[in-house]
C-alpha cells in the first residue's frame, strides 16, 4: 500500500456546508460540515435514510451537490474527478454489484488497467490485493461461485488494487456471518489509509474507529470519539442508534 | 441454475486447448454441416467421424452428451411437419427430415462439446481475441454474470409470492402477479444497472473497456486447428 503523501496534520477530506436534494424532494444531506485529517478511521453511523451512503457518492462525485467538497487536496469538480477516483476507493454495499466480471482476477484487474498500468503491474497489483483480503489462489474463481463473506473480500480486493490513500466503505459487514466480519476487521484494521466506514455495526465501528460522525436526517447531530458517543444511552436512542453490547452496563443488556 | 453452467471440470486433452482453436473448430464444423446434402451421407460421416474425435479427445461421457444434445428436438418439429406437403423429387421427404435431423443433432453436439470443455470466461476472452467486438463480448460476460443474479431475485420474490398467496391461484390472477413481478424485476435490474456503472466509473472506467493481453497458441492448439481444417476439407472435397 502506498504512503499517504498528504502529512498527517492536513485534513484529507474536507466539506462544507453540504447540501444535496434527490429528484423525487427528498433532502437528503442538510448542509454537512466535516473534516477528516490524514490517517484517521472515522465510523459514519446513523438510522436508515439518514444520509451516509449519498454522503459517501459525493466524495467520488458521483452525487454533486450544493457546497465545498476537497478530497486529497483536490475540489471535488468535474475536472479533478479521474484523479480523485485514482485516489480514494469506494467499497459499494452490495458486492454484487462491484463484482461485475467473470473471473475475480479480471475484476481485481479492471481499476489498475484502467490506471493504463503496463500487465506485468497490473498482475503485481492484483497478486497483492488478493493477498491482502485472504483470496490467494482465488484468481480463477468465478463471482457466483464466492461465498457473501469472500465476494465482501473480494470487492475490497478490487479497490485495493488500486492502492487508494483513502477507503470509503459502505456498510462493509452487513450479512456477514460472525467469522467473515472477524476476518474483514482484521483486513480492515491493517490497512495504513485513510478511511471512512458507513455502519450500523457499532460493534464494527468501535473495533476499527476512534472516532464517529453521527448523521440523522442529512444533518451532522454528533462528531467525537466513539467509545464517547456510542456509551450516550439518550444520544443514540434520540438518532435511532444502540449502545453496543460492548459498552452496555450489565443493567443495560 | 447449474443447468447454466454447461462447463464441466475436467484435465483433458481438449480441456486444455485455447478458446479461441475450440471455438473455430466448432463453429467451423456447424457451418460445413449445414452445407452437406442429402445426396451426400460421406460427408456427413467424416464431419461425425471428426465430432467422435473431439468427444474423445474431451473424454465426455456419451450418456451427458447425448442428453444436453437433445435440446435440438423441439426445434426439429417444425420441418418434420412440414414435410409432408413439400413436393422433392430426388428423396423422399422423410429421408430429408431425417438428414436434418441428423445434421442438427450432430451441430448440438459439437456445440455441447465446446461448452463442455471451456469456460464461459474463456470462451468470451476467446472470441474477443478472434476480433468479436469488445462492446459485445463485454455485453456478454455482462449478461451471463447477472443472468445467475437475476435468477436469484427472480427465485426469492416467487417465493415470496407463493408464501402469501398460498397455492398457485387462477390463470388471469395469476398472470398479473406475474406482470408485476417482471415490471418489479425490470425496475430492479434497471437500478441494478446504474449501481453497477457507479462501481465502474469510481474505478476508472470511461467508456471502454481496457484491451485484452495477446495469448500465443501451443503446438497441439495448432495441431488440433489443423486436423480439424483437414477433416473438413476432406469432407467438402469428397
């Protein structure tokens, strides 16, 4: 995995005053103020609808709303946007849908070959991120043919290939069995990058962030260390949220 | 959904030859088939003779390839009802229904021998290094990964659907439940759709696909090419 070129004390994601409205009306970001400095593991966390995953497409520009986005050192514009995605790497909840070759390899291969890289790196990168999640020897394999477990390895891998400086993940542990999300957060938590992780895994995010950004209908309601916000009994009932079991007194349970 | 992955593990001679040699062959073969004659049954048995070298050389078990074959029969219906009214002065008609029938089971066969043998990801790599478009070959990987997909959400909203609804209801009831189901389907794979472009574009994609890497062929791919050609020729000469 590449360095972080960015120093650590500079913020690697900034926005501002985010603002994003669906075709249908619906509001669904509300003047979003955030920033993530270089190296951080920041949890986004918040009920259904409230916003994470149209917050996450905004930072690959995807979704282009109202307000000041900088990924990298770069606004977030039309003009920087192949530099961005060469950068910072989004693991799409549904790993169907990033899974979208035939053979892994050639899936793995898609974002490097794309970066025009020469073939004898292409199959370096893709050696290295299939090392990386644990799928070595899984070159071959087919997508339908992965367990949900491995094709969530698998979509990290194809990211990992392109050896971004920041990783967005969108609800990375959901419909994993207990082992295949002990596994991912043991991938997860030695990656050097920068990363955001969209959950409702507060078990998840506790394991692999020091920090948690709480969203409730498209408004930033709680920004601060997790174990902090996550013990708030009042504060995660208010926004639709748990405290996990982890930090539950044994009354609480 | 295994009925779709007509691909069958195996270490064969013909498991082992490049896509791009398999795929000639057999087309190849298709094609001198449909130009044989009733008037002419040595070709045919040198194109036959030619399939039951390629079947051994894939060691295929005769039982499966016969049963995969017999998909041609429906389709063989048709000129066999036909045939009755058709005027032919050379043969009876019923020898013709038989050639037909017989020159379409063998194309079957050199078919079901092909996927057999290779990989759909070999095949579609295969044809795109033969000079098929990349737009369709890509449409194809496409079609055959989502097709298994697809079939999965089709399985679940049946299910679904039954566990509310009981048993199988009234043909006019049940046939708008089965609209709905195909408009639901639609809406799906068509957000599915976008998803998926979504996931392309953040890694780079910006309307092509990047090239495919050249492959050489090994001696006995040429080797297997040119019995082939021989064999065919031999039967178009004859």
């Amino acid at each position: 995995m590449r360095e972080s070129v960015v120093e650590q004390t500079a913020p690697h994601i900034g926005l501002h005053q985010l603002r994003f409205q669906y075709g249908d009306g619906t509001l669904a970001l509300q003047g979003i103020s955030l920033t993530v400095n270089a190296g951080e593991s920041v949890a986004l966390v918040g009920p259904n609808g409230s916003g994470k995953s149209t917050l996450l497409m905004h930072l690959v520009g995807l979704l282009q709303g109202q307000g000041e986005i900088v990924v990298a050192g770069l606004p977030v514009v039309k003009t920087h946007l192949p530099e961005i995605r060469r950068r910072v790497g989004l693991v799409f909840q549904h790993p169907d849908d990033q899974l979208f070759l035939l053979r892994l390899y050639d899936d793995v291969a898609f974002g490097p070959r794309n970066q025009g890289l020469a073939p004898d790196d292409v199959h370096a990168r893709v050696t290295e991120a299939l090392a990386r999640v644990r799928l070595d020897g899984y070159v071959d394999r087919v997508a339908h043919h992965l367990s949900t477990g491995e094709k969530k390895r698998a979509a990290l891998a194809t990211v990992l290939a392109m050896q971004p400086e920041i990783l967005l993940l969108d609800e990375p542990s959901s419909n994993l069995d207990p082992r295949s999300r002990r596994d991912l957060q043991r991938i997860l938590a030695e990656l050097p990058v920068t990363k955001i992780i969209a959950t409702h895994d507060m078990e998840f995010a506790l394991a692999l962030c020091n920090r948690a950004v709480i969203l409730d209908a498209g408004q930033v309601v709680a920004d601060g260390p997790c174990r902090a916000l996550f013990a708030d009994a009042d504060l995660m009932e208010r926004h639709g949220l748990e405290v996990p079991a982890s930090l539950c007194a044994p009354a609480c349970c | 959904m295994s009925c779709l992955e007509s691909y069958r593990e195996g270490h064969s001679f013909l498991h082992h030859r490049d896509a791009r040699v398999k795929l000639l062959v057999s087309l190849a073969l298709v094609a001198c088939l449909s130009t044989v004659g009733v008037q002419h049954p040595s070709r045919l048995a040198i194109c036959a003779a030619l399939l039951g070298v390629l079947l051994l050389l894939g060691r295929l078990s005769p039982g499966l390839v016969v049963r995969r074959s017999l998909i041609v029969l429906p389709f063989l219906l048709l000129p066999a009802l036909s045939m009755p009214f058709l005027q032919t002065t050379a043969v009876s008609p019923w020898v013709m229904v038989a050639v037909i029938a017989v020159k379409s089971w063998l194309a079957a066969v050199a078919l079901v021998a092909l996927m057999t043998t290779t990989r759909f990801e070999d095949l579609v790599d295969g044809a795109a290094r033969l000079g098929v478009p990349r737009l369709l070959t890509t449409l194809g990987s496409f079609m055959y990964r989502y097709l298994f997909v697809l079939l999965d959400e089709v399985r679940h909203m049946n299910d679904a659907r039954l566990l509310r609804s009981g048993v199988r209801g009234a043909l006019v009831p049940g046939a708008r439940i089965a609209g709905s189901l195909v408009a639901s389907l639609f809406v799906r794979t068509y957000d599915r759709a976008e998803r998926i472009h979504n996931c392309m574009v953040v890694r780079g994609f910006a309307g092509t696909m990047a090239p495919i890497a050249p492959q050489r062929c090994s001696a006995a791919d040429w080797a297997l090419l040119a019995l082939a050609l021989v064999a065919m020729l031999g039967a178009v000469l004859v």
